[in-house]
C-alpha cells in the first residue's frame, strides 16, 4: 500500500519530478536547458507545471532533455531507475521498516522515492518514517517524522539507531553500560523497553537527522 508521503513525493507526473530534480542538481533553470537540448522553453514550462494535466512527452523530446542531463527517456518518464547519485545534492532513498535486511541500501532506486538529507552523510545512507510510538518521549519523535539513518556512522552510547531483529525492524535509542549494549525505547510506557543487544539484532545505522542535528 502506498503511504501519503510516497505519493506526495511520486506525483502526478513522475517526469515532471524527475526533470525538476535532474535540472536542480545540474543549476540549469528553463531557459538553459532549452539552449542545451533545442526543446522550446514553453515545452519544458509545460512537463514541469502542468503536472497532472500536461500530455506525455514525444519520445524525441525525452531524448533531447535526457541527452543534457544524462538519463535515459525511460529514466525520465519513471520506467527504468536513476541511481540517487545521479541527483547528488544530498539525496538519499526513502526506506520501508517491512523490507528492511541486514544488507546496506545500494543508492539504485525508483525515481521520485527520495529525500534530501541536509547534513554530510555517507553513500549508504537512507531515510525512514518514524512507526508506532517506542521512540515517543522526552528528547523523543513523533510518529511520522522522518528519520535519517547513516550506516556508516558507528553507534555510541545515547546516539537512536536502527537495528534489525529475526522478527521486524528496530528504532531504538544505543546504551552502553559495564554490562553490556542495549537498545532502549524513549516511551516509558512502552512494554518491555530495555532489550539486550543480542547477536541476532543487526545494527543498521545511526539516526544523523530528523529535523535537527542528532
């Protein structure tokens, strides 16, 4: 099922996203890219704001915009993946909790399913909705806020991370004592919140971002 921050990010008209997107990374505004592929300036004024009521581009003029920008019409309409790379300016894939494997995000995913992170961050990182309430509380997130998670970055004792459990994925706050690592739920209330850092809970990453420096 498709979740409401997916489908605002999606669109109406992935081409319209994924242009608007390419055009940011490379600094070139309408008027550039109408020089550089010879399509009109009017025609591109008209894929980017028109959104769901603009017609589908020529497959001529998808190959002239994506000749510049160095995607394929494919990657421009949403058929094939873009590498998040290729948007650079700090992008990072937007993750789902029930898909989540002891292996790093790899950077290819389908356009538009990204966020930027606005701190420095290693290629592996990734961004994921905050679910259910473990993590509410003082110092705390709410459900819904979107997390940034740097697999790169090595845990320390009162730094959020996510782990992965055999049975689900983990959001949980990092604690190091002279007995052991733990993972620990900020919400008071919640049931059982202090669980031994086993070896069958694979660390994910570390929380960087979720609207402020973590």
């Amino acid at each position: 099922m498709t979740t409401t921050m997916e489908a605002t990010l999606l669109g109406q008209n992935p081409v319209a996203e994924i242009l608007e997107a390419l055009m940011d990374k490379h600094s070139l505004n309408q008027t550039d890219l109408a020089h550089r592929s010879g399509v009109s300036q009017p025609a591109i004024n008209r894929i980017l704001k028109e959104r769901s009521k603009a017609k589908k581009p020529r497959r001529e003029t998808l190959e002239k915009i994506g000749g510049v920008l160095g995607v394929t019409p494919e990657q421009l309409t949403g058929q094939d993946p873009i590498s998040v790379r290729l948007f650079d300016k700090g992008a990072v894939p937007i993750g789902r909790w029930e898909t989540l494997t002891h292996t790093p995000y790899s950077g290819d995913i389908p356009p538009g399913r990204a966020l930027i992170c606005p701190i420095p961050h290693s290629d592996m990182s990734f961004a994921l909705p905050v679910i259910g309430e473990a993590m509410v509380g003082e110092d705390g997130y709410r459900e819904g806020e979107v997390i940034f998670v740097d697999p790169a970055v090595k845990p320390t004792h009162g730094c959020d991370v996510v782990a992965v459990s055999p049975k689900a994925g983990l959001f949980r706050r990092f604690v190091e004592t002279p007995e052991g690592q733990f993972l620990k739920a900020l919400n008071p209330c919640w049931p059982n919140p202090i669980l031994p850092l086993t070896s069958d809970i694979i660390l994910m990453g570390t929380v960087i971002f979720s609207g402020r420096i973590r």
